[in-house]
C-alpha cells in the first residue's frame, strides 16, 4: 500500500514537471524593467501578482511603511552626519547612532551623536537630537555628559533643510515622470 502511494506520489511529480508549471524558464534580463513601478505594472499586465483577503491584504489596512531610500529625514540625518562612523543605523526602529568622534585636535574629547526620528514629516519636532560629549584624562577616567545647545539645535536645522531639498527634488522627478 505504501509502496503505491510513492509510485502516485511520483508518477503526479512527473506529470505536473511535465505540464510546465514546475519548469524552468529562462529570463532575459534586459526586457525587465529597471524601474520598480514600471517592473510592478508589467507583473500585474502578466498576471504575476496576487493579494490575500482583498485589496486592504492580510493586516486589514494599507500599510504607510516607506523604504529608507525614500525618506527625506532619513537621507538628509544620513548624508549630514556622513562624516561620522555609525554605530546604530536602525530605519524600522527609528534611529540613527553614531560612535564616538573626535577631531584629532583634542584626542581626550569625544562627541556622540543620537538622533530619534518621532515622525516621517519633515517638521521640526520629527526628529529628537542629542549630543553627547565625552572628556577624559590622562589616566583614563572619562566623564560623559549631554549637552543640549547650539550645536544640537544647528544639527537638526541643517537634516531638516536637507530634507526640504530632497523632498522638493522628489516631487519635481515625480511631476517630471507624469
């Protein structure tokens, strides 16, 4: 009994690879699309494309989840603080870590920069920025402490202006592209 169950199993395999559904099919590369939206459409022109439980999918809503690429704060906190060594830089969790920098002028004083992201919008209570100083002597001892003064403040106005631009960039490619 076993035995005919493996033989239907197998003779099903053979007729299904046989059909084409499990076949190969080779794939030229240069007649997909290299814009993502162009690539979507194709897909769904073919019929590659399916939704579970209707248009709103499984959670029961449309999701307002944006790829960091695509997020104006994220890129200008990025490209702002571009010359500091990061520690933590976490989009799903909102925040961008830098490790510990100094200038070389003063090797016993550190700068560490953290900046939360509250909001996609770019506004200026979207982003919490803290700036943390490290001072350490000559046998090693450091103190840490948070400042929270110009150089905060200066930070957060040059990522929100930064953001401003790529926004504006983004709608004109947008506007461009309809």
């Amino acid at each position: 009994m076993r035995l005919i169950k493996i033989l239907l199993l197998f003779q099903l395999i053979i007729s299904l690879n046989s059909c084409g559904p499990l076949a190969y099919k080779k794939v030229d590369a240069r007649k997909v699309p290299w814009d993502p939206d162009e690539r979507v459409k194709k897909n769904i022109e073919e019929g590659k494309s399916f939704k579970l439980f209707g248009e709103k999918g499984i959670a029961g809503g449309a999701t307002t989840y944006e790829f960091a690429s695509s997020n104006e704060l994220w890129r200008a906190t990025l490209d702002t603080i571009d010359f500091m060594p990061l520690t933590t830089a976490n989009y799903s969790g909102g925040i961008v870590v830098t490790d510990w920098y100094s200038d070389n002028q003063n090797l016993n004083e550190n700068v560490k920069i953290t900046v939360r992201f509250l909001s996609n919008e770019i506004r200026s209570d979207a982003l919490d920025v803290k700036i943390f100083y490290r001072n350490c002597d000559s046998s090693s001892k450091c103190k840490i402490i948070e400042k929270d003064g110009n150089f905060s403040k200066e930070l957060k106005k040059e990522i929100l202006k930064k953001a401003v631009i790529y926004q504006q960039q983004a709608k004109a490619k947008k506007d461009k592209k309809d």
